[in-house]
C-alpha cells in the first residue's frame, strides 16, 4: 500500500465508523429508549432536557454560586481586616502624640481629656494599666510607653513623663 492507498483506506474507515454510529439511546433523564436526531443528544426530549437542568444542573450551579460569593465575603473580610492599622502600630501613634506635648519633668500636665482625643490619641490602646494606689474605689493609671495618664475627674486627666 502506498501513502495514497493508506489515505483512502483511512477515509473509508472513517466514514464507516461515523455512518456506523448508534442513534438508539436510553433517555439519560427518563430511562426510555428513543431514536437520537443528534450525534450529542442525550434526552429524547426538550421536556426531560428541562427537567434534568431543573432537578441536577440547576441545583448545582446555585450551590456554586453561593459557595462562591461566601468565598469574597470571606476574601473582602480578610482584606479589610488587613487594613485596619495593627494595635501595635495604634500604641505608636499614641506615644507619638504624647511625646509632642509639653509635659513638666517633675510635676506632670493637666490637660482636658477632649483635647487629647482629638489629637488623635486612642485610650483602648496602651501598654498597661498601674492600679493607683490610696484610693477608696478600684482606679487606674494608663501606660503608654513612658507616659503615665492618670484621670483627675470627669474631663481632665494628668499626663506625666517617666523617668527610665
Ligand atoms: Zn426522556
């Protein structure tokens, strides 16, 4: 057989088995026997096509769906979480901001509570609380890095500088 021979030869298997192939089926959703118009057919008819989507791709898909917007809840959580400034880096920026007043070396400084905030001091981050002592009910000094703060009342608080 020369290389033309072979070709035809293959052609001719080709068509055969193409020509050759089944178009009796068993209906993948209802089970019947039926006679395929289309080589990739799988159901005898649009109505069990429908309900095969309705019952097992549908379903399916929709769990996908939802698995995947969990998925970026999760993700866009993460991320936000990653952008909110650590604790430590907060405690930082609170000495920063200590360190920036004008503090007496010996005696401390009074300043209005307010004012402090709106530097942008945050109190729920510090190093440590110093229970102060000689007082009748439970009170605290707060510790940032070297600044003791101590609350005198309502609105004002002592800030003072500790020796190291
Ligand atoms: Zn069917």
């Amino acid at each position: 057989m020369n290389t033309e021979e072979i070709i035809q030869k293959i052609n001719k298997l080709l068509k055969k088995a193409t020509t050759n192939v089944s178009y009796d089926r068993i209906c993948d959703y209802c089970y019947e026997s039926y006679i395929a118009n289309r080589s990739d057919q799988e159901f005898c008819c649009d109505n069990c096509a429908d309900n095969n989507y309705n019952q097992n791709i549908r379903p399916l898909r929709e769990a996908e769906k939802l698995l995947l917007q969990l998925k970026e809840d999760e993700k866009r959580k993460i991320e936000y979480k990653n952008s909110l400034p650590s604790p430590e880096n907060i405690l930082r920026n609170n000495i920063r901001k200590f360190e920036k007043l004008t503090i007496d070396p010996i005696e401390g400084t009074v300043y209005f509570m307010k004012d402090i905030v709106d530097m942008g001091v945050n109190f729920e981050h510090f190093s440590y609380k110093e229970r102060i002592e000689g007082k009748v009910e439970i009170c605290f000094a707060l510790i940032f890095g070297n600044y003791k703060v101590t609350q005198l009342d309502r609105i004002k608080i002592k800030i003072e500088k500790l020796k190291n």
